[in-house]
C-alpha cells in the first residue's frame, strides 16, 4: 500500500512537471530579450506569409538558444505612439548575451534567412539586457 | 505512516507549485504583447534613470493586469540591424487585448505617466497578438 502511495504521489509530481515544462517555452529569460519587426514586401499576399510563417517557425523549432519564441502580427490598437505599420512582430529571449551570438551563427538562422529574405523589405531589432536591480 | 508519506508529497508538490509561482512574472502570454521603447531627455543623468526606473516599477508593482514585466537597457549589440539608441524597453504580455485596454486607464499607470512624462522625449510602441497556429 505505501509503494502505491509513493507511486501515485511520483505520478502527481511528474505530471506537475510535464505540465510546466510545457509553459517553458512561453518563459521570458530577463538576462537578454531579442526583438525583431519584419515588414513584408507584400503583406497581404496570403502566399507569402504562409512562407515566411512556415520558414519562421521550422528555424525556431530547430534553435538550440532561442527562447520564449513568440510570433505576433499587429494588435489593431491605434494610438498616437503606436507604430502598427509591421508585419510580424518576433520576440525571443537567451540565457545569455553569449548565447545570442551563437543563436546568430545557427546554421537553422542563416538557412531561414536565406529561404525568406526575398519575402522582406525591412526589419529592425531592438536588443535588451534586463535591468538588474528589477 | 501512510499519512507522513502524504503529507511528505504534499509538501514537496506545495514546494513545485511556490517554484513555479515565483516564475509566473517571467511568463509571456501569447495573446498580447505590449512592447514599449523609451529615449529619455538625459539618458546619461543618473538621478533621471532612478527617478524613471522607481516610478516604472512601482507603476508595474501596483498593476492589476500586466504580465511578465521586463524592464531593460540596449544590449550592445551594433548590426545594421539594430536599434540601440533607446534608453529603456519595457515588454509586458496581457491576457487579453481588453486586459490591456484596462490597463491603459488604471490608475497607477496614469500616475507613472504623469510622474514620469517630463523625463523622456520619445516613445515608440508595438502591440501584437500571438498568430494561433503556433
């Protein structure tokens, strides 16, 4: 009876584990945020976003560094200081300054480049280290 | 006993469960991502920095709806790329693009503006929501 007791427990602690390391991936690492606006030379053609959506996501699947791998499109909240005029909006963070180099380098980064730069006009990235008194 | 082993496992799942807590600020909700961009007048005056960063987090402390809650500096990271001249960037994810819209008005917001206006000369700002078939 205690083995099973000790059992059930294992399996509600392991459960509890799966279930969080599932949210890991949505986890903000505040040691370093990587974010990047793609503006499409044509973002209403369903074609090439679908392309670049597909090309996008394979590449962050396959990154060894990249974490938190949020994709976004434009929230259709207009205000004054408000710049809605992207296509997709990507925010990534790493455990380390050091890690984002690499993440550069990653021959998954430089395939996706490569496969959906044509699909670009513009993209600016704003690149941030946590303030650490926070 | 069997009643010490229970309270054993249920001590150690309470413990998880206060890990994970603990974590839940660093959490990104996919469903909307308020990224903000700060220049301050001064970005070199650091009675300006202290003043903001105190009243970004008491603002941030006190809000019923943001998430994630990540304040940073630019990375120092010169591509052509990137943008590296902001002083502070600010990444908070909500539930909902109501929550967000609520968090506009409440009250400590208004009053971190209000504090906090005469420091910076620009804000850029870029809301998204997650695509769905991520």
């Amino acid at each position: 009876m205690k083995i099973r007791i000790l059992l059930l427990a294992g399996m509600i602690i392991l459960s509890y584990q799966s279930l969080t390391a599932q949210k890991m991936d949505k986890e903000l690492d505040p040691s370093f945020t990587h974010v990047v606006y793609f503006w499409l030379n044509n973002p209403d053609n369903d074609e090439d976003r679908t392309s670049f959506e597909r090309s996008l996501k394979k590449f962050l699947d396959a990154s060894k560094y990249a974490k938190t791998k949020f994709i976004g499109v434009p929230a259709d909240t207009p205000r004054e200081v408000v710049d809605g005029s992207f296509t997709y909006s990507l925010i990534l963070s790493f455990s380390s300054k050091e890690a984002q180099d690499l993440y550069q380098k990653e021959a998954a980064h430089l395939k996706f480049i490569e496969e959906s730069e044509h699909l670009w006009e513009k993209v600016v990235v704003y690149d941030s280290v946590g303030i650490k008194n926070l």
